[in-house]
C-alpha cells in the first residue's frame, strides 16, 4: 500500500499544529491546548516512523544499484540483507501508528475497582487488585489518586475508585476492564479449601470539559459527613460531596479528600467520565460487535482473567497467555501481560483494516 499520500496530509496537518503551538494565545484555553499538544506529539511520532520507513527504502535502492559493481557490490549485498530484515518491523509501526486512535488512548484513566461474587473474599480480593495496581503505577513512574472508597470487613473493599495519571495511562490499562476471579483459600477457610470469588474492574479514560458538558441545572449536590477509617479529620467534618446527575440518574460519590471542594471537583471528574464512557461505548457499539460493555454483571461466567494461587497462575482467557508468576503479577509486575494484551488488539485492528 502506498501511504505517501497520507503521510503528505499528515504533515500539511503536523505544520498546522506548529504554527498553532507558536500563537502567544494558545495557553488561554488549557483544555483544547491539552488536546492540541497530544496530537502534536502522535504526529511527530508517527513522521518520525515515515520518515525511517523512506530512509530505509532509498538506502536499499541505492544499494540494489550497486550490486554488480566489482568494488562495492559485496558491501551493498551486505547492507541489503540487513535493510530486509529491518523493512518489515518498520513497514508494521508505521501502520499501526496510521491506525486512527482509539478514544482517550493517550489519556489519564479513572478506574473502578467492586467486589463481585464471593462476599468477604469478594472484598478482600478487590483490595488486592487495588494493591496490585498501586504497585504497577509505582514501577512504571505513574501517578495514583484515590477518589472514593468503601472499605469492607478483613480490609476490604466493597468498591474502590481511583484515578491514574501519566504518560498514555489509559492506552495501558484499558485492556483490565472486565471480571477478574480469584482462585485461592481464604483466610477464613478452616478445612483448607479451593474458593472462587471475582472482582469487576472498570478503565474508563478520563473525560475534559471539552468532552462533556454538564448543565449546573442537571445536578444536585449534597455535602454530608465522611464516613470510615481516616482519622478524626475525616470522621468529624462535612467533606464528602454525593452528585445526582438527574438526565441519567447516575450517582457520583467522593469522601477521601479532606476538603469539601476538592471532593467536589473530583466527584464531577468521576461523573463527566462516566458519561464520557457511556457516550464511547453507545458509537462502539455502532459498529463493533466484540466491544461489548466493559464490566457485565460481575459473574464468575464473565471473566476475562483468572488468578490461580495453589499454582501460582494467572491466565488471560482472551488471548490464552499463562503466566505461572502470579506471586511477581500482584507485586505490580504486570507489563508483559499488559503489552500481549495490546499486541494483541492491534493485530485484530489490522486484520480489520485489511479485510
């Protein structure tokens, strides 16, 4: 296939985007300027890999010409041979960095950790999934805040929601949404036994103000105080905020900042992304029969990922990756079977683009 008429337009829309970045006004709205920054940055990668493809290719013409000269012909099969080898990793990146971007991938995350089938062992469970990402965001540089939760019995959690800030959060951790179960014998298990217990888990990207907008009108907010563990601070002052979005009727609670405000500002963040998740999966839906609703009903029938702790196991029942290193995967260790994950569903997107 040949891109060049594409990657012509990409630089005609690359040169747009550095004049635009070179306005005295372009921080005066830092939400469009947000977005107009990363899709600065995705097109100069994405010339950049054009850029090498072309290089390789005239490289290998030039040597191609010069493979019956006495004096360079060796060097020139030499250099083919190695440019053949190189040609086709390149010709797949730049592909795949053609393929339009799949909402929010470049984006901060919100993530919804509740506890499913299996009751206490549900709870604790959700909290060693919550443990598990705190522990990959450590690994990798990335940031962690948590927005609300409900602590269970045993230290657990009956839900957890927290948000993920960093380099293309969300383009990594997209793929843990569904139905985690846990395999293992519980702590309040006397006679030894195997139980079986899930947790759902929910990546949404996280919505901007340019995304949706919210009509002060289709909220009613109330303040009440903050229960659960956190100290005098939390028990004693009027900081949680509860949303009501009337239109949809989706409830939005934050509790675990001290201050009424920020519980505000983050409870509205929770809220726009909800409806910016709803919004994304009404248009995939559209037209894409596998990109099915992120979570289900938390039944054991519905996972995606199965931890198995007498083995030392977890499995991913949708691309069939083991690994028998589950002690290492809930120390945060999580990138091969995040990277497969995403190998994985960008050879389905180029099989789509080519049939």
């Amino acid at each position: 296939m040949d891109f060049a008429p594409i990657i012509e337009k990409k630089r005609q829309r690359f040169d747009e985007l550095e004049r635009t970045l070179g306005d005295a006004n372009f921080f005066d709205d830092p939400s469009q300027a947000r977005v107009t920054l990363r899709e600065h940055a995705r097109l100069k990668e994405l010339l950049a890999l054009a850029d090498r493809l072309d290089t390789l290719e005239k490289t290998l013409a030039e040597n191609q010409a010069l493979v019956d000269d006495p004096e360079l012909g060796e060097l020139a099969q030499s250099e083919i041979a190695q440019i053949e080898e190189e040609l086709p990793a390149a010709q797949k990146n730049l592909q795949i960095a053609l393929l339009p971007p799949e909402i929010g991938d470049d984006r901060d995350a919100i993530v919804e950790i509740r506890a499913g089938t299996g009751g206490t062992e549900a709870a604790i469970f959700a909290a060693d999934l919550y443990r598990m990402y705190t522990r990959f965001a450590e690994l990798t540089g990335l940031t962690m805040t948590t927005l609300d939760s409900s602590p269970s019995d045993m230290e657990g959690f009956k839900q957890v929601v927290f948000q993920v800030s960093g380099d293309g959060v969300f383009r990594k951790l997209r793929y843990e949404s569904g139905v985690h179960r846990v395999q293992r014998v519980p702590a309040t298990e006397a006679q030894g036994r195997i139980h079986t217990s899930t947790a759902t888990v929910a990546v949404m990207p996280e919505a901007e103000e340019v995304d949706i907008v919210i009509k002060p009108e289709d909220l009613r907010i109330e303040v009440c105080r903050a229960g659960g563990p956190g100290g005098q601070g939390v028990n004693t002052t009027d900081s949680a905020v509860q949303i009501l979005h009337i239109p949809t009727g989706k409830i939005v609670r934050c509790q675990d900042g001290r201050s009424q405000q920020k519980n505000k500002e983050r409870a509205l963040q929770v809220l726009r992304t909800r409806l910016l998740e709803e919004k994304i999966r009404e248009e995939q839906e559209s037209y894409s029969a596998h990109r099915k609703s992120l979570i289900g009903s938390g039944g054991r029938e519905e996972k995606i990922r199965t931890y198995n702790f007498p083995q030392n196991r977890v499995t991913d029942h949708r691309i069939g990756l083991t690994l028998y290193a589950l002690d290492r995967f809930m120390e945060g260790e999580i990138t091969e079977m995040v990277e497969a994950l995403a190998a994985d569903d960008m050879a389905q997107r180029l099989k789509e683009v080519g049939s």
